[in-house]
C-alpha cells in the first residue's frame, strides 16, 4: 500500500516547534557566504535520527553537510537547504526559511522511512549569495545518481515554475596615468572618466538585448582623491540573461564597451570574467506535482507569473544537471516587499513566514515520496529531463 500522505504532513506539524526553532535561530545569527558554521551546525544536529548517516564538508565546502537514510540506492531524492545571508540586511532572501523547510521534508520523510523504497538526502548548500556553493557540490559529484532535487524560495506569491536568469559578473579594470587636478591635468590620463564612459556606452547598448536581459554594475574603485587625476579605476557588472546563448552575446557587448571606452580615453583596460549560475530548468512533472500537493495543503499557487522580476540561483546549475524544482511560496502581501528588501527579512521570521515554511516542508515531501515510490511518475521525471 502505498503511504498516506497525509502521515508526512502530520511529521511535519509534530516537528513544527523544532523547525520554527532554527528557522528563527538562523535568522537572528545571519552568516554570509561559506562562513555559516552556526546554521550548518544545528541544521546538522536535527537531522542526526536513529539510521541517518550525517558528514560535515561535504563536497570539500566546510560549511556543507549531507544527511541520508534509506533501504536501497534507488531511486534517490535530494532536498536541498540553503542558510547563507546578505551583507547588512541578513536574511532577507529568507535562506533561513529555505533551511528549516528542508530540515522539515526531511524529518517527515525519516518519520516515515520504514513505509519507503530508495534513498532521501538533506543536503546543505553554502554561499548561494554569489558563491555558487551548489556549482562546487555538483563538481565534487554529490548530486551523482540523483532522480530528483528540490528546494522552496519565499517570495511575495506562490510560484511553481518560476523562471530565474543564467548570469556571470564581468569586472573591467582601467589603468592611466596620475597627475595633479588643478595643477597639470593634461597630464593625466583619467582611468575613472574611463570607467564612467564604459557605463554610458552599455547604456547605449540596452536597445540591442533582448527582454529578460539584466545588466547592472558598480564601481568599487574610483580614484584616490579628488586632486588627482585617477590612475586605477574598476566596474564590476553582473550581466543576466535567460539562456546560456544570450548571456554570452551580452557579455561580449560589455567587454567590448569597455575596450571601446579605454581606447577612447587613452588608458588600459583589464578584463575579467567570473562565472555566475545557470537557468533554472523547472521539471514541470515535478513541480505540477508539487504544485497539487500545495492545493491540498489549502494554498493556490500558479505556474508562472510574466509580470514579477526574477534573479539568478545556482539552483539552476542544479536544474541542468538533475531534474530539479525551485517553486516560489508567498509569505507576504502581493507586491508588499519582495528579496533582499529589510521589509522582507522581517516578513522571514514572522509567523506567516513560518507557516509558508511548513507548507512548503509537506509539499516536498509528499513530492519526494510520489518519485521513490511511484515508478511510473519517477520515470516520466527522467523522461521530460532527457529532452
């Protein structure tokens, strides 16, 4: 007989205090990327259950752990929990949510392990913030023989398949020559009147991208006083796109705006690319299902919404990788405050918060539950990832 479903969501309601618990510890200590040795820390104790192997470093990260129980290999569920926070405004992308929902899919699919076939893993993901913790784990072969991956994101409304942008950081550095502002200026060369033109020139350029296409930068690096002429200026750009494709024809226009804008300005420019995160590549079997759960549950998600912004996430490097979902549950009004805004890392530790939490920890694991014990939906996953 297969597992009632509705005993997963009973795990997660006699968890809930504990949940609730971390969830708010992690939000009140907020640790930035690879530095999260508290949140791992008791995200790692609370799931230490009778029969569940536990490592800390996994992947070679220090601040990443897995978590795993099962009775076979096969199939294998990856939840996923993120717990890195923002310089300043701490956790206001709600990663402390993500963490706890996690840890609470995970402790119910346990509750239940003896009714279950295959493998479920809690693996712990550092530095989403720009670190691309999940990209190092995937390199490391964690995700190796996975059927299928899932986290939630809070946001303002509830989202199945919401789509998120590849991106990269491009950082140009000028350099000219200094020389005294009032004094003999002609005999600067100014590497932040450089810098300055680069930003006018992508300007330019916004008309050519296609719609989707993000690209915003600052500079960190502007000159040393206001009486000299700069000799060193530097532009760091993140450049976002919805496919691999574009996002390379969009880097190139800002490199190339910077050449332009160093040989216009007689000074030297270096370049240099960082590598940021894929697409997410929503598995819409996965997420439908999910999305189902999270109707019996009493909420009302949809699948997209072509009028809300988005970001980037190295879950979609994930998504490329294994099938994988990343739904969105709403723990505010509708257009109140939306990712890294204060309003929204109060609205994380409220309780509104936590009950989108909770409901997100039943959907995942109802979810998880439908791919180890139904064959047939386990393979239509696999079959629309493969094309």
């Amino acid at each position: 007989m297969p597992l009632d479903r509705s005993r997963l969501d009973r795990q997660v309601d006699a968890h809930a205090a504990r949940l609730i618990d971390v969830a708010h510890k992690i939000h009140e200590h907020p640790e930035l990327k690879f530095a999260e040795q508290k949140a791992s820390s008791w995200l790692l104790e609370a799931s230490q259950l009778e029969g569940v192997v536990t490592e800390r470093g996994t992947g070679g990260l220090p601040t990443s752990f897995r978590a795993r129980f099962g009775k076979a290999p096969t199939p294998k569920v990856a939840i996923l929990a993120e717990y890195d926070a923002l310089p300043d405004i701490g956790h206001a992308c709600g990663h402390n949510l993500i963490a706890a929902g996690a840890l609470g899919a995970f402790v119910a699919l346990h509750g239940e392990r003896d009714q279950l076939p295959g493998t479920v893993e809690l693996i712990g993901t550092p530095a989403e913030e720009g670190g691309g913790g999940k990209i190092t784990l995937l390199e490391a072969g964690v995700f190796d023989g996975v059927d299928a991956a899932m986290m939630f994101h809070p946001f303002d409304r509830d989202l199945l398949a919401h789509v998120t942008l590849a991106n990269r950081w491009v950082e140009l550095t000028f350099l000219g020559k200094p020389s005294h502002a009032a004094m003999a200026p002609w005999d600067g060369q100014s590497a932040l009147t450089a810098c300055m033109e680069a930003f006018r020139l992508i300007d330019g350029q916004r008309v050519h991208m296609r719609d989707g296409v993000r690209v915003h930068g600052y500079i960190p690096d502007g000159g040393q006083a206001s009486n000299i002429i700069p000799e060193r200026a530097r532009a760091e750009f993140s450049v976002r796109a919805l496919d691999d494709v574009e996002l390379e024809r969009v880097a190139g226009i800002v490199e190339r705006c910077g050449r332009a804008a160093a040989l216009a300005c007689d000074v030297q420019v270096t370049i240099r690319h960082r590598r940021g995160y894929r697409n997410m590549n929503n598995n819409m079997t996965l997420a439908r299902r999910f999305g189902a759960h999270l109707s019996v549950l009493g909420r009302s998600p949809v699948e997209r919404d072509p009028t809300v912004g988005t970001g980037s996430t190295d879950m979609g490097d994930v998504s490329h990788a294994v099938p994988a979902i990343h739904p969105w549950l709403q723990i505010c009004e509708t257009n109140q405050t939306t990712c890294h805004q204060r309003e929204f890392a109060a609205c994380a530790k409220s309780e509104r918060g936590f009950a989108a939490m909770l409901a997100a920890a039943k959907a995942m694991a109802r979810t998880a539950a439908d791919v180890l014990e139904d064959a047939g939906f386990a393979a239509a996953v696999r079959d629309e990832f493969a094309k």
